[in-house]
C-alpha cells in the first residue's frame, strides 16, 4: 500500500485519480480548497481548505501530514482561463492567476512536502501538450499556454534538482478530458485519463526522471 497525495481532488481527474488510487488499495489523502459530495463518498482522507497558491495554507498542509512518508505527489490542481492577443490588458488578472495555480503551485506544494517524500519516492506534474513549444500549431490560448510551458520547466529543474535524492519528476499530459475545464468536450473521459496517468506514474524512475509524457504513454516533444 502506497502514500498518494493528490492536489485539485474534489473533482474531474483529481477525483478520477483519487477513485482509482482507492480502489487498487493505496491510501489517497485528497488535497482541495473545497471537498465534494463525490470525494466525500469515496472514504479517502480529505484535507480540505487548502490554497495552493498561499503561503500558510502550504505550511498547513505540511503540518497536518508531518506523520505521512508520501510514496506519490500528484500535483494535479489547474486552472484554464480564456486569453488572447487583442485583449492582454485587459486580462493580466487571468494571466497571473494561470501562472500562480499551473506554474508555481507544483513547486510551491512539492517543496512544502520535499521532507514528507523519500528515496524513491515520485512527484507527477499533470500538465498539457498545450505547453509544449515543438507542438504549437494553432496560437491562442496565451495564459494557460505559457503557464503549462513554465511549469514544464520547472518540473525538468526540479528532477534535476530531486536525482540525487532519488525522487523522480514526472510531466503528464492528461490528454483532451471531458472536464468543467473544457466545458465537457474531449475526447476521453476521467476515468480513461486518470488510468493512464496512474500506469505512466507506475512507470516513472529515476532513469526517466524529468521526461513529458501523455497519458497514453506517446513521449512528447518540449
């Protein structure tokens, strides 16, 4: 049985993940600002009332699980604003915000936990192929785009930083869900994403530390 904790859980893949985690016998801790009616009938520890985007709520969470060794960090919470060239100044708040939750939030909450996790212990970065530069060919979309490119980053230096502990970093794209994010269009459901996430999560090592995957397992180009 493995420690797996899970950012953004109170729904759509968070909650997907949460599912399948439970069900295979792990023990899920459900990270999220507001639990859910679904969360709360899957009988997994809920810890609830948690920004990833501020300080004291970070430090909480870490004190509140100061007695769990965490074989898995997912960090999962996201968010996906509309954004475009003509109207910047007028939507830096969603900017900001997209950077806060998609980029610095992973490192934010891994760091915050970086003493809870051990020797082979896995972080997961659930990112987008929208972040990848090499697989742009369609523009728009600037602040979620830039966000997931930057945490992109961010998750390559933190592998890197992490090997020598023999913690490995992981960056998954989900692929097209049909989520609340995207308005319920996709092209797979939860349950198929987060099952692929979790076989990708299975496989991650210290040899693959820092590599992009999708969920179905096609590496993608940065």
């Amino acid at each position: 049985m493995s420690n797996i904790v899970i950012t953004g859980a109170n729904r759509g893949i968070g909650l997907a993940l949460a599912r399948l985690y439970r069900d295979r016998g792990d023990n899920v801790i459900a990270v999220c600002r507001d639990s859910s009616g679904e969360l709360d009938a899957l009988g997994v520890r809920v810890e609830s009332d948690i920004d990833v985007t501020e300080r004291d709520s970070l430090s909480d969470l870490a004190g509140r699980l100061d007695d769990v060794a965490i074989d898995v960090l997912v960090n999962n919470a996201g968010v996906m604003r509309p954004t475009s060239f003509d109207d910047i100044e007028n939507q830096l708040d969603a900017f900001r915000l997209q950077f806060e939750v998609n980029s610095l939030a992973p490192l934010r909450v891994t760091r915050a936990l970086v003493d809870r996790l051990g020797r082979d212990s896995k972080v997961a970065i659930i990112t987008s192929r929208m972040g990848s530069i090499a697989d742009n060919d369609s523009g728009g979309h600037y602040g979620y785009r830039m966000s997931k490119t930057a945490v992109n980053m961010g998750g390559v230096s933190m592998a890197l930083e992490l090997k020598p502990r023999g913690i490995a970093v992981g960056l998954l794209h989900p692929g097209y869900v049909r989520t609340d994010m995207t308005g319920n269009t996709g092209h797979v459901d939860t349950e198929e994403s987060a099952t692929g996430l979790i076989q990708r999560i299975d496989e991650l090592s210290i040899e693959t530390t820092g590599s992009f995957h999708h969920a179905n397992g096609e590496q993608l180009p940065w």
